[in-house]
C-alpha cells in the first residue's frame, strides 16, 4: 500500500501531485507504479491538458483512467474548479481525453469539485489496482475512487471490475448543498450520481443512494446510523466493527461487488475525521462525507 498526505495551494498544484506520486516507482513494489500515458510528463499538465494513467493490477491487468480540470457552472463561484473523472477500456494516442475507448458514456462524469488559489491538504491512498484521493477544503471533504473494485463473480466472469467515483458530479461547484453531492461512499439519488461502474457487459451505470435503484451503493442507502459498530460496550481504536461498502443491482437483480480499501464505520461521536483506527492489524483514516458530520457519515480508507 503506498500512502501520502501532501498540500497544494491551488487545484493544478495538487492535480499535479497526485500523479507524481502515482508514477513514482519507488512508492510501489517493483513494476506496481501508475503509468502517465499523457501527457509527456508531470510538468506538461496544465489547466486544459487530460492525464491519462495506467494501472497494471496484479500484474497482468490494464486499468485505465483519466483526470482533467474543467470549471464549475452550476452554483459556482468565480474560483470553482473540477477535477473531471473517467475510466476507459483502452487507450489510444490518437484519440482525445473524452474519445478513449470505452470511455464513460453516461451524462455527467463524475468529479471531485474544489476551489482554486486556496490551500488544500490531500490523502493518496494507493496500490497497482486503484487509488483513492481525499482533499481537505475549507470544513468540509471532497475525495474520488479511481480503478478497480472487488468484483462478486468467479474468474473471468467479471473480467475489468471498473469504478470512477468522485465527490459530485460534472458542472455542480463545492458549494452546492444538495444531496447528490455527496462522496463516492454516499451517492446522490438524483439523475446523475457520483459514482459510474463499468458493468460486465461494458455498459457504465450510475450507482445511487437509493434503496430501489437499478445500482445502489449499500450500506449509506439505508441509513444504518443504528448498525453496532463496536466489539464491546467498551469503544477503543482498536475494537471497531467495519462494514464493507457494497454494490447491488434491482435491474437485473444481483451483487455487483465491493470497494477496495474502503469500509463503512458508524456512530462515530467518538471518533473525529483524519483519527486512524487499527482493524484486524491494518490502520485505517477516517473521513466524512463532504461536510456531514451524521452518525452515518464516517468511513475509513486503507491507510497501511
């Protein structure tokens, strides 16, 4: 597992970043690192310029994503600024960011929407198969899932098990109230989401809050703020119960699968955003989501 915190002062800053840590081989095992595909190079990135970045999984595996920056429009302010988020099937150095093969399809990409020319802390939390990114802004948390998920399938049933999460959706500016801004552990409800999947037949399909919806992320899309998280009536760091965040489909019926490195922890009065807790001889962050503080609004990332 390769982690980091770093700070950037503005939205480039910190894009580039990410991706010089990504790259890095000596934060991986040998032959783990991301792959920048383009541009050139870290310092080639600009404002305008999509990053597209390869994974290799456990060796074998081909995981492409991409990133690009683009301005809020809706209920933005003069400084607001997105990270955009996709996921492809291929890559092709004659196509553009948007026009890779496979690329998401659906309405709205995904985004992690922030503001720029202000100071910002980020969390990297990475291995070969996916990555996931967290950024402090202001009071409140914007963060993004970029690679693969663990699929509930047999092998090859489930051959490329893709998920693209960010914070909000395209347009929508770090600002906005609404509940569909909401991280890739608590996805909205309405038209657009968050969160897209890669499904087994290629097609991509939002994943909601919802109880009912044809994809639904489990278990924030059930208000499990009663859910015993606790070994004991005695609550230490150490003896916390942690649900897995699972996907389920209505249409057609079935499990989808499981983000990887990433678990649901509940009635959390007793524990503040950024502590770490130790489950089953892993360390683990915690993080809220966006800038709730509900008792069903904490989850924890893999941090060792």
């Amino acid at each position: 597992m390769a982690c980091t915190v770093g700070s950037a002062n503005n939205v480039l800053a910190l894009l580039k970043g990410v991706v010089s840590f990504l790259i890095d081989s000596s934060n991986f095992d040998t032959g783990k690192n991301w792959t920048l595909l383009t541009p050139a190079s870290v310092d080639a990135i600009t404002s305008s310029t999509g990053v597209i970045l390869k994974g290799v999984g456990d060796g074998d595996d081909e995981i492409y994503v991409g990133m690009k920056m683009s301005a809020a429009t809706t209920g933005k302010t003069t400084e607001s600024v997105n990270i955009l988020l996709n996921g492809y099937a291929g890559y092709d150095s004659g196509l553009g960011w948007a026009e890779q093969p496979g690329a998401i399809s659906l309405d709205k990409l995904p985004v992690i929407p922030l503001v720029d020319a202000t100071h910002m802390t980020y969390w990297i939390s990475a291995n070969s198969s996916r990555f996931i990114i967290m950024v402090e802004l202001s009071t409140q948390y914007e963060g993004a899932y970029l690679g693969l998920f663990t699929p509930i399938a047999i092998e090859n049933q489930y051959p490329y098990p893709l998920l693209i999460g960010g914070s909000y959706y395209a347009d929508g500016a770090w600002t906005d109230s609404s509940t569909d801004h909401g991280m890739f552990t608590h996805p909205g409800t309405g038209i657009n989401s968050s969160v897209a999947i890669r499904r087994p037949d290629g097609a991509w399909r939002y994943c909601k809050r919802e109880t009912l919806g044809d994809l639904n992320m489990w278990p924030t899309n059930i208000s499990p703020e009663d859910t015993l998280t606790v070994l004991d009536d005695v609550l230490t760091l150490e003896n916390v119960i942690m649900y897995p965040f699972l996907m389920y489909e209505n249409n057609p019926v079935g499990m989808i699968g499981q983000l990887d490195g990433v678990y649901w922890i509940g009635n959390r009065e007793d524990l503040a955003t950024k502590d770490s807790v130790v489950y089953e001889g892993s360390s683990y962050k915690i993080f809220n989501n966006v800038s709730e503080r509900d008792k069903d609004s904490y989850f924890a990332v893999l941090w060792s």
